[in-house]
C-alpha cells in the first residue's frame, strides 16, 4: 500500500484535481438538494462526463458527486421536511422541528458537521479495510466469485423491495436481460433478434441512466407542480456548531459512524437502513429519548453521520469483490468498468495508483462539502426552486448525450428511452429499479464463473461443497434469502391471526 500513497498524494497536488474535486461537490449538493434527484442519478449522469478524462479525474468525479450528495439531501428534510434523497428521511424527524423553532442554521450546522466527519471516518475505514480483503480475494477462484456474485444479487434483491417477490421478479428480469448479445464459450448469438448493436450484450450506462435518471425526467414532466417545493424558505441564525453543540453530539456522532461502516460494508443495506439505526440506538441511549423528534440536535447528528459513513463503506466490497453495498455504488462499478478498472484484487496492485488517488480525493472532497456547506447553505436554497419545465429538459438532454457518447450508436439512446420508462412504469407499481442494474452487472460474471467452474470439475457441482470458502459463501446465501421470506411469511401470520 505504501508504494502508491506517495504518487496518489501527488495526484491529489494539481490543479485540475482541485477544479474537479470542487465541480463534484458543487454538483453533489445540488444533486443531493433537489427533492426526488437521487444520489445514484447524480453519479449516473456524471459518468458521461468522464469518458475523456483521466481514469484518475473521472473517478474523482464520480466519488465526490457521491460523497455530497448524500449530504445534500439534509438541506431540504431540515428546512422543509423533504428529504433530498432517500438518505435524509431520519433527519426530518428532528431537522424540521427545529426549523420550525427557529434554530434551521443550527441543525443544518450540525448537519453539515455530522456528514463530514462520517464520510472522513468511513474513507479511513476504506483505506484500512480494503486493501487485506482485496488480498483476501486472491483466494478466490471460479467457484468462489461464482457464488459472491449470486451473493449480491440475493442480498440486493432482498432489500430493495417491501415485497421480496417483487424484488426476485425484477432480479430474474435483469438476469434474462444480462444473457442478451454474443454467449462468451461458444460465440453463439443469443436474444439479439437480427440486431448488430446487441451483439455486445445491453450496455449499462443506458440502462442505468435510463432507470434512474430519465425515469425521473418523466416523473418531473407529467407532475402537476411548476417547481419541486412551494413556499419560501430562509434562516437567519448562525450555521457553524459551538463547542457546545459538539460536546452534546461528539459521541453520538462516532457511534453512527461505527454503524454506518458497518451497515455500508454489507452489500444492499444502504444509507436509510443505516441512519434509522443509527438514530434509534441515540434516542435508546440517551438521557431525554422524549425530546427525540421534537428538535434533539442528537437525532440530527445520528442521521446524518451514519448515512455518510455509508459511503466509504459500500466501496469496501464494490472495489475489492465487485459487490455493489447499495445502487449508487452498482453505477460507481459501471464508471470503473468504463474506464477498463475491474473490480477485485488488482485495482489495489496493478491500477494502485488510481485506486489510492480515489480514496484520498474522499478526504479532500468530505472537508470540501463542509466548507461549502458551511459557507453557502443560505443560497442553496434557492436552488430548490428551480422550474420543473426547465429542470425535466436539462435531465433529458444529459441523458441522451451520456448515452450517445460512450459508443456513438443512436441505437443506445432508443434504450435510454426504454428503460427510462420502465423505469418509470416500475415506480408507480411500486417495482425498485435496482435489481436490473445489478443484474446487468453482476449477471454476467455468476454466468461465465459458473461454466469455469463447471469446465474445471468436469460438470460436477461437488467441489462447491468441498471449498471452505464456497461453503461460507453457500451459507451466507441461504441466510440472504430464507431471513426475508420469513419476515414476509411471519408478517403475514401477524397480520392474520387466525392462520
């Protein structure tokens, strides 16, 4: 690890990485602090924009659109009640309460605060963690990444979903979509009804931008509302937290962090999961658990420094194994293989200079954020006003030019537009698009692993109980997909007592 901190420092010294750095940033808040903008669309559409860059430059993109946006999302659930993204729902329950007493500069302080240190505290945790389980990896063959891969997919499919059919119907989906174009063994065309552009399979920037960035382009079209919030909104009391402040929340705040790491590391949890745990454990341990939802400074310090500390932990399994820890870090994986960076051991050997740059330009863009959100919170609520007319056509476009860019083939945009709306189509039925993109990804690897696997014993699925690995893996597996079919089956037998 030591060999490739000093040239990653040295990246970090130049002033384009200073200019993208501050443009992602920029870019993640007013992603994060538009209501109904997502983290994952924020990263998705900033992955066009890297297509000449630098692997190095894209990726510092792509990582601090994604480390502020998730603190975006805490600007409007304080002053408005409206979570950005789906990261801040916690931090309404005690933000907007002291909105409405008059301490908005306060809890967006704190917030701001919270944020950074979860996301410098969860990149040390990537720094430190990641590098053993990457070599850790190295252990794996064709069996194991077999069955990491459908590890993914189960624990994603389970928890993106209220309804865990559903979430299996959209997985198997994906998976049918994933098998289209040439069959990787025999060459043979598969599902590409007589179309040269589906010989390379489906490609998943479309895919993803179409779900869930054009999807809701469409939403924002067809909605009654001129702009995505009414009313006018503004604060005047001081934003940057007193050594008070901070004595009453220091510790609050490092336990999140523990949770949120943890909650990252485990492929699919997610932000929510996270600051609703988080939140609960400060309000179980706290001296006043009754003025929790009525403007706790504590309730908001919990949210928000676990949902950050989320950020670097998903990246922990998505840089390592090419597990996604949730959607957002799904499309960060779709920026590396981009860029020819495949997950797993070798982006912290043979591309550890472009890996170590990423994780040390978190730092930078987390104190960055602060700053900025520190600075800027009054003015970066006007940005909520902006006009949907204008803001639906501007999604579109950015759409359709990422599409378009990566293989110069209209072809790609006529898929944007497919998955667009299904995208959409899937949110009203209440469908999460995530499965697909995770389908699309991790689809590909369980299938060509499955036949090495098979190629090497011969067509015998014995030695994949006979790897001590493989039968942790199987394990895991089992528990992923028995634990929510009981909680669905247990919650049935509540609902109807009488069964």
């Amino acid at each position: 690890m030591t060999e490739f901190l000093i040239p990653a420092i040295e990246n970090l010294l130049s002033i384009d990485v200073a200019l993208i750095l501050f443009a992602g940033t920029l870019a993640g808040l007013v992603v994060g602090a538009l209501p109904g903008l997502s983290s994952t669309m924020g990263v998705a559409l900033a992955i066009p924009m890297t297509f000449g860059m630098d692997p190095k430059l894209g990726l510092i993109l792509l990582g601090a659109v994604y480390s502020s946006s998730v603190y975006g999302g805490s600007i409007t659930a304080i002053l408005l009640r409206t979570p950005g993204t789906d990261a801040s729902i916690v931090t309404t329950l005690d933000g907007f309460p002291m909105t409405k007493k008059g301490l908005a500069g306060k809890a967006i302080g704190i917030s701001t605060t919270a944020s950074m240190i979860g996301g410098v505290t969860s990149t040390v945790a990537l720094l430190l963690v990641a590098p053993p389980l990457a070599r850790l990896a190295l252990c794996f063959g064709p069996p194991e990444y077999f069955l990491v891969a459908v590890f993914g997919l189960s624990v994603i499919i389970g928890v993106s979903s209220e309804n865990y059919l559903k979430g299996l119907i959209i997985g198997v989906l994906g998976l049918l979509i994933a098998t289209a174009g040439l069959d990787n063994f025999t060459g043979v065309p598969r599902f590409v009804f007589k179309s040269n552009s589906m010989l390379d399979g489906i490609p998943v920037l479309p895919a993803l931008i179409g779900l869930f960035s054009l999807s809701q382009a469409i939403k924002l079209a067809v909605g009654a509302g001129t702009t995505l919030v009414k009313g006018d909104v503004t604060f005047s009391d001081r934003v940057l937290p007193t050594c008070d402040d901070m004595g009453k929340t220091w510790w609050v705040m490092l336990r999140s962090c523990i949770i949120g790491i943890a909650i990252g590391i485990m492929p699919g949890a997610g932000t929510s999961i996270a600051s609703f745990l988080a939140y609960n454990e400060a309000r179980r341990v706290s001296k006043e658990p009754e003025t929790f939802g009525k403007g706790n400074i504590q309730g908001v310090a919990a949210a928000e420094a676990a949902n950050n500390a989320v950020v670097g932990g998903s990246l922990v399994p998505a840089l390592t194994l090419g597990i996604p820890g949730n959607a957002v870090s799904a499309v960060f994986i779709g920026g590396l293989t981009i860029h020819g960076l495949i997950p797993g051991p070798s982006l912290f050997s043979k591309y550890g200079e472009i890996t170590y740059t990423l994780i040390l330009s978190l730092f930078i863009a987390n104190i960055l954020f602060w700053v900025i959100g520190i600075a800027f919170a009054k003015y970066f609520v006007k940005i909520i006003k902006t006009p949907t007319r204008i803001l639906a056509p501007i999604i579109c476009v950015l759409s359709v030019i990422g599409s378009y860019a990566i293989r110069g083939n209209f072809f790609d945009v006529g898929l944007l537009f497919a998955f667009g709306l299904l995208g959409y189509l899937m949110e009203r039925f209440g469908f999460s698009p995530a499965p697909i993109v995770l389908s699309l990804i991790l689809g590909p690897m369980a299938e060509s692993e499955l036949r090495r696997s098979l190629s090497l014993f011969h067509g015998s699925i014995v030695p994949f109980f006979e790897r001590p690995l493989c039968l942790v893996l199987i394990a895991l597996i089992v528990l992923t997909v028995g634990y929510p079919l009981y909680r669905e089956f247990r919650g049935r037998k509540t609902a109807d007592p009488t069964t």
